[in-house]
C-alpha cells in the first residue's frame, strides 16, 4: 500500500482486517517495522479517537510520532496554483509539502469540508496536494468526503460480531443533529461494506438526505426507518447533512432518534456510532449504554485499523 486515502488503496479488505485482528491479540509483533522512522500527524480540526488512535498504532510498530495542529499552530496555506499571494495566507502548499516530506516517513493529515461549496470539498484539494507534492505515503486521518481508518474500523468490528454462514444485514441510519455535519463517514462506511462484499447492506434516511450515489449505489435506500430496520443485525447511526442541498439541516429530524422501542424489529442489533456522538439526540442513551451497544470497542479498534495501514506502507 502507497498511500492511504480510501478503500481504493487497499488489494485485499479481508487480509487487511485480519492483519488488524492479529495486532489485536500481538500489539508487539513487529515492534521494530518502523524503527528509526518518523509518522507526522497534521491536525485541520479537533479530534480524539483519531489523533490517540494513531500514535498508539506507531508506537507499537516503533515509530516516533509528531502531531502538529497546522490550524492553529502553522501558517495560513495557500492551496491556489495560479494566485498572488497577497491575501491572508502565508504559505502555499507546493512549498510546504515537500518540506514535511523531508522530516516524515509517513505524512497523515486530517481535513475537514467547509459545507459551503461542494465541488471545493469533493475535489480534496489538500489531499491530493499533499500526494502530489510531499514525495511521502499520505494517510487519511478523515478528509472532507471519506473517513477510511474509521470505516476499516468499522469492518473490523462487524467481523468480530459475526459468526453466522449468510450475510448480516447491516443498516445505516441517518440521525438527527443541531449542526450540519460532512458526508464522510457516512461515504467511506457505504464504500467499505460494499467493497468488502460481506453484507446485505441498506441505507435509510428523511427525503433530502441522499448521499453522493458514487458511494451508495451498491445499497437498498429507503426512507422508511422501521422497514430498514427490520431483522437488522448492526445498525450504524449517524448525521449527516444534505449532499444535493449542499450543507443544509433540512429538518429537525423529529421521530429519527434511534430508541430501545425502535430497535424491538431488529435482529437483537448491535449498535455502532463512530463517536462523538450527542445523547439523547443522535442516540437514546438507553441504547448507548445498553448491552448492545459495541461503541466503545467500535473506537478501541481504531488503533488494530492504524497499525495494519502503517504497517503495510512500512512493508510497501
Ligand atoms: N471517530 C473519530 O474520528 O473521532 P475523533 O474525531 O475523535 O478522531
């Protein structure tokens, strides 16, 4: 694996997944892969399972890890080719690229879209710029369209839940929220359970909230929750905002809280949420905190998805 930016980098889901599983039980077992290597962790936005996530990852394969919060802490980019640079920012991208590929092995960085102009955030500006430019792997820490640690993540634990001969049907249900969020997660996780081709797979929202059909076109959509949810083995709740009305709460999503009442037509589902998540508005917090819930182990196997990437770029 060269770079690591969408399911697209990766050969074989089912081998990465497992490699992931024997980090689970050998967090040590190459220990020394990345000895004398350095991982760089540039920060766009806030972030907590990620940032932590992927410097434990490093560190059990031996690297030595640099988070920088360029935000806050670098100069303004410039990602503009054909620009004066007479403005507000400081620094261009063809510029700054190359010198962080000259401290880093391997260079992650996290985005995020601005939700006002779509074909700006879909283009992925940075990303691409950084590959182009930096000379080193770049890996997604989440950018504006896909969040492929999380969704590999996601997989992983999925695995871990299913024993059984056919496919598990796995939901994806949209959730209210006060704020208009990306389409990443939603996105990447569409793109993952398609390529890995291990479930029956349905997506279920409010009318306006359809997703880039690039990412979706393999699942069931409806705009009925309770049929979606019926005999559903995982459902995976998650806002996001509109993608044809680009950025925009279209409604206050009254009657889409997933609920334990709500659940009672699953088949005994195992609920997922990629984190943060906001109680008793996204999710009851009688689902959160029930036995079915399998967050927590959801965002612990963020680090087993870190460390099999690293691991097959160090190896690359
Ligand atoms: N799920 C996730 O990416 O969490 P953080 O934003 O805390 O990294």
């Amino acid at each position: 694996m060269k770079h690591f930016t969408s399911v697209k980098d990766v050969q074989d889901i089912d081998a990465l997944v497992a490699q992931a599983l024997l980090y689970k039980q050998q967090p040590a077992l190459h220990s020394n892969l990345g000895t004398a290597k350095r991982i760089g962790l540039l920060f766009m936005n806030p972030s907590m399972r990620t940032r932590i996530s992927t410097q434990v990852a490093a560190r059990n394969l031996g690297m030595d890890t640099i988070v920088f919060n360029l935000d806050k802490e670098g100069w303004q980019l410039e990602l503009d080719d054909d620009i004066v640079m007479n403005g507000t920012s400081v620094e261009h991208i063809r510029d700054a690229a190359p010198v962080l590929g000259s401290y880093f092995d391997i260079l992650c960085v996290r985005t995020f879209p601005q939700l006002l102009d779509r074909d700006a955030d879909y283009s992925e500006v940075l990303l691409s710029k950084l590959i182009a430019y930096s000379g080193i792997p770049i890996v997604s820490l989440e950018s504006a369209t896909l969040h492929p640690l999380q969704s590999l993540a996601d997989v992983i634990t999925i695995s871990e839940h299913w024993q059984e001969k056919r496919k598990p049907r796995v939901v994806l249900t949209w959730a209210p929220h006060i704020k208009p969020l990306p389409h990443c997660v939603a996105n990447s996780f569409s793109e993952w359970i398609n390529g890995w081709g291990h479930a029956e797979f349905v997506i279920t929202h409010p009318k306006g909230y359809e997703l880039d059909e690039k990412y979706t076109q393999d699942a069931s959509i409806t705009y009925d929750q309770e049929a979606a949810l019926q005999e559903a083995d995982f459902v995976y709740v998650k806002n996001w905002s509109s993608y044809h009305n680009y950025g925009k709460v279209l409604s206050d999503g009254d009657g889409w809280m997933l609920t334990q009442n709500r659940l009672s037509v699953t088949n005994n589902a195992k609920i997922m949420h990629c984190l943060p998540v906001r109680r008793n508005l996204e999710l009851s917090a009688e689902v959160l905190d029930g036995a079915n819930s399998i967050v927590t182990q959801q965002a612990a196997n963020r680090v087993w998805a870190a460390q099999a990437v690293l691991s097959q770029i160090l190896n690359h």
